[in-house]
C-alpha cells in the first residue's frame, strides 16, 4: 500500500509536487499520468526515499519513508527514469549486489537472483556487461532490479520510455502479471499505456492532482474521440466536402487519401457514415483517434489551457506559467 | 556496508585505470628501491637498516600522493554521473555504510599495492643485509595512515562532483596546500606556524619514516581521516534534502 497525503515538494522557490494526496491499496496497479514537468517523478522518487517532502507524509506498507527509512525501503521497489546502471559489472554480477544491498537473506539470494533473471527474460544476457546490452535490455535490468526480493510495492518511473512497441508490450505483460499480487504505481505520459494495465488512474499537471478515477470510468468520462479517420472508396477532396457539411462536424482536412474529420459529439460520427452512405459510396475506414493526453487535459481542466508549452525540468520542477503571447514558444524549457 | 564494499572493489578490478594505477605504483616503488639501495651501497657508511628505509618510505609517500586520487575520484563521481546513487539510496542502506564500504573498499585496494612493496626487504634477506624489522613497521604504518588520510580527504572531494577529472584534480590540490602548508615558515609568525604545522599532513610523516611511531601522529591522521568522512556524510545528507543528484 503506498499513501500519499498532502505531499508538497519545493526546490528553491519552485514547487514540483504541490499539495498532493493519494493512496494505492495493496494489490492495486494504478497508472500515474502527466505531462513531463507535472511531478510525477519528484512524487516517486520522494515515495521511493530518495529526498525527504517538504512537508505532508509519505507512507509505503504503512512504513513512513521519513520516519522508518530502512523498513519502508524493504518493502519498495524502485525503477528510476532513464534505468540507471554500472557499465563495468555483469548482468548477474549487477544483480548480485541488488540483492546484498536490499539485505536479502545470504541463503535466498541465489534463487531470487535467479528468478529475477528469468521474469524479465535476462537468462541470455546474464554473463554480459550492463554497459554492452541495448537500451530494452537495460531497461529489465532495471525492472529486475526493482523485482529482486519480491517487494510488496513497486514504484515504475516511466518504464516503458523509449523502447519499441514490441518492449513495450512486454513490459505491460510484465506489470499486468503483477496486478493483484504486488501494489504498483506506474507512471507514462501516454494514455493508452497506462489504461492497458492500471486499473485506476491519477493524473497530476504541474504538480497537483486533476483528476483521479477508475481507468474505464475516465475512459468513459472522456466519451470517446473527438477526432475521425475517414476513408472510402471516392476521392478525398469530395469525401472532406460531404463530411464537413454534416452538422456536428467542426473541421474536416484531407490527409493523404484520408479525410481528418473533428466532431463535436459521438452523434456526429453516425451522422458523418449515414451522408457517406447516402452519396452511394463505401466507407473503408472510419477510425477514432486515441485520445491524446493534451486533450485529456483540455477536456479535464475545461480547456483553453495550454500544455505543452508549459517550461518544465526534466526533473518535475517548474516555473510559472509563462506571460500571455509566449506560450508554446520553443526554448523556454529550461531554468535561467 | 559489506555489499558496498564488495561492489567498488569489484569495479575497481574491472576498470584498465586499476591495473595502470597498480603498475605504475608498483614500478615506481621498485625503482625508487633500486636507487635508494645503489645510492647506500655505493656511498657505504650509512645506517642501512634506518636510513635506507627513511629515503624509501618518503619516496613511496610521494608516489602515494600521485597516486591516490586516482583510486578516490571514481567513489561518488561516476555513481553520481551514472544516476545509480539515488538507486543506492532507495535500498535499505544508511548513507555511513555507503560512505564507509566506498572508503574500506579504497584502504584494501591500498594496503594491497603497500603489500606489494613487500618485496623490497624480503629482496635484502638472502644476501644478509640487516633487516630490522621496527623501522619497518612504523614506516608501513605511516604510509597507510597518511595514505588514509588522503583517501578519505579523496572520497570528500568525489561526493561533490559529477566529474572525476575534477574530483581527482581537487583532491590534488587540496594535498598539495596540506603538503606545502608548513614550507613558507619564515613567513609566517610563530602561532601561525604553530597551527600550520599542526596541520600539515607530510611533517607527522616523518616521524614515522625515521622509524619512530607517535601516538599524537597516529591520532592525527585518524582524525584528519575522520573529519573528511564525517564531511562526506554531510555532503550526501545536503544534496539529498536539496533533492539534487
């Protein structure tokens, strides 16, 4: 079980986490979503124990991170962004000293080490060195790590960044296995990934919470998409003019042999496939596009809020938001 | 802490740097010893079972303060570069036991290169050139804890840095101002000096070199040894409620 309650984290004069507080009850797998710079990763990592909040409380297996460091620790474990790792040691070598500094007994850490190996698929590499193995194999050495001693609670900085779509797949499994056995805090900053394993969803955006909610309920609090891929057997020139007069329909642009159609509500789409239909012609495709998080966000905070030009550190600090005229502009990301 | 320990050792033993810091010490130790030797044999005369020893041990203490940064600037630099110590830090280790399995793990790869240097009096032994055994042991006594010493003000300089080039070079520094502290001593007033001497690392040396071991010497440098452990710990304790890397 992680609790999180009224965590603020400040460095200097910018507030990263601000306020915030939730809970991940044992056995639950709940994503944790946010544009880069929201906090996320200054969450875990103060979950994780690496630098004490500023105020508010941090708990893991009911162990507070501050008060009873080494028991929480026992009970975590933490894959950091970006997998970090000793060039110079083994793959099993690596391991070896995981499970030494978590404190595992002398006897265990054999098989858990080995068990560690296998559940991320390591077993071909485990004589290599760390520094030799491509970026999907580093990232389960990172996982294994985070595994090794069978920790009741797992905090997953982005885990999946990076890596292919077949990785990816792989390391959702991985998480999906643990659904009900471990309590898992996954963050990502895309949507799909994180409704595929986690049963509940907190979304965080410059450091607090907006919103929070089971991941089918937000799915359909999110009602759908909002934008169409049309194709049919007509040309794509006549298709974009047919759709765009239907009513409910706010733009429709041709793309390639495709016509992009925004609608306003889900009734626009039957009503964009009943005019195809009626001109006699075939529609091939007609796909809703995944919602992206920007327009999670516009749909959550009521829109007119501008995301992605939010200037954001890498390491969840921020800065406020920028004067009226400059948003979005490039190169504002960094920290004077 | 043991974990610690037996990870740094493993990658010292795993980085080309070990092997050259280790070689180079050990040839530059051989020489030395082989010009020291020519120089009392040639000369004759001299006290060989003392004063040989004395050039030598000097010798070695100045191979020592090359060579020693160059074991110490890896500690938290490249843990720090690589992002593995915040990883460290969500295991159930204190920051001492990090700090102290860093530290041993530096004195054992440095006792072993002192070993090393062994050979030299055993070399002596079959051709019945005196040996004795007390300026020996005050002089490797010396050596190690001057050499403690420097590694400990070695594993300060890496806890502050991402760069070991930097780390190495810093601890350089700051030797070299322990070293040439007491060398101005004209001047300087005689309290200054007084405390300056106090201070430097290389007068308390020689003591030991002459073959003599005195306990405020010995308490010195644990000490000074200690200090710069102490300030270690500090400065892990401070990047972490900054909650920088």
């Amino acid at each position: 079980m992680i609790e999180v309650a009224h965590l603020v984290k400040t460095f200097g004069d910018l507030a990263a986490v601000d306020d915030v507080s939730f809970r991940v009850e044992p056995g639950e797998c709940v994503g944790f979503l946010g544009p880069n710079g929201a906090g996320k990763t200054t969450t875990m990592r103060t979950i994780a124990g690496i630098f004490p909040p500023t105020s508010g409380t941090v708990r893991v297996a009911g162990h507070d991170v501050v008060r009873e460091p080494d028991a929480a620790r026992r009970a975590l474990g933490y894959f950091p962004e970006h997998a970090p790792f000793y060039p110079e040691l083994t793959v099993e070598e690596y391991l070896v000293f995981v499970a030494r500094a978590k404190r595992l007994p002398r006897a265990a850490r054999p098989h858990t080490v080995a068990r560690a190996l296998a559940a991320c698929d390591l077993g071909a590499v485990r004589r290599r060195l760390v520094g030799t193995l491509s970026k999907g194999f580093r990232q389960r050495v990172g996982l294994a790590q985070a595994l090794l001693g069978d920790p009741e609670v797992l905090v997953l900085d982005e885990p999946t960044a990076g890596l292919d779509p077949t990785q990816k797949r792989e390391i959702a499994d991985l998480v999906l296995s643990l659904r009900g056995r471990r309590t898992v805090l996954f963050s990502s900053h895309v949507l799909p990934e994180v409704a595929q394993v986690a049963q509940r969803v907190v979304i965080v955006d410059r450091g607090r919470v907006v919103a929070e909610d089971a991941a089918d309920a937000l799915a359909s609090r999110l009602g759908g998409s909002s934008t169409l891929r049309l194709r049919a057997d007509a040309p794509a020139d006549a298709l974009c003019g047919v759709a765009a007069a239907v009513p409910g329909v706010l733009r429709a642009a041709v793309e390639g042999e495709r016509v992009r159609v925004e609608i306003a509500d889900e009734e626009a789409r039957a009503a964009v496939s009943r005019a195809v239909t009626a001109r006699g012609w075939t529609i091939l495709e007609l796909a809703g596009e995944a919602p992206t998080l920007e327009e999670v966000f516009l749909r959550l905070v009521g829109g007119g809020r501008e995301t992605a030009g939010t200037p954001a550190r890498e390491d969840g600090a921020r800065l406020d938001p920028p004067p009226a005229g400059t948003e979005g502009s490039p190169g504002r990301g960094g920290v004077a | 802490m043991i974990a610690v320990l037996r990870k740094e050792l493993a990658s010292w033993f795993a980085s080309p740097l070990a092997w050259v810091v280790m070689a180079l010490f050990l040839a530059l130790s051989g020489f030395y010893f082989y010009t020291n030797l020519s120089f009392f044999l040639l000369n004759g005369g001299f006290d060989l079972t003392r004063g040989l020893w004395q050039y030598q041990f000097v010798d070695l203490l100045q191979r020592n303060f090359f060579l020693l940064p160059l074991v110490t600037m890896r500690l938290f630099a490249e843990e720090r570069r690589h992002g593995t110590l915040e990883l460290l830090w969500t295991y159930p280790l204190r920051d001492a036991q990090i700090v102290l399995g860093k530290y041993l793990a530096a004195l054992i790869v440095f006792a072993l290169m002192l070993a090393g240097t062994a050979v030299h009096p055993l070399l002596l032994l079959p051709s019945g050139a005196p040996v004795a055994a007390g300026p020996l042991v005050a002089g490797y006594l010396g050596l190690f804890l001057v050499g403690a010493a420097f590694l400990a003000c070695g594993t300060f300089v890496s806890s502050l840095t991402d760069s070991q080039v930097l780390a190495a070079a810093a601890t350089y520094t700051l030797l070299v101002l322990f070293w040439a502290l007491t060398w101005n001593e004209f001047a300087v007033g005689a309290p200054v000096l007084w405390i300056l001497s106090g201070l430097s690392l290389f007068d308390r040396f020689y003591t030991f070199a002459r073959g003599g071991i005195d306990t405020r010497d010995v308490v010195f440098l644990l000490l000074f040894a200690a200090v710069f452990l102490a300030w270690t710990l500090l400065a892990l304790g401070a990047r972490r409620w900054r909650g920088v890397r």
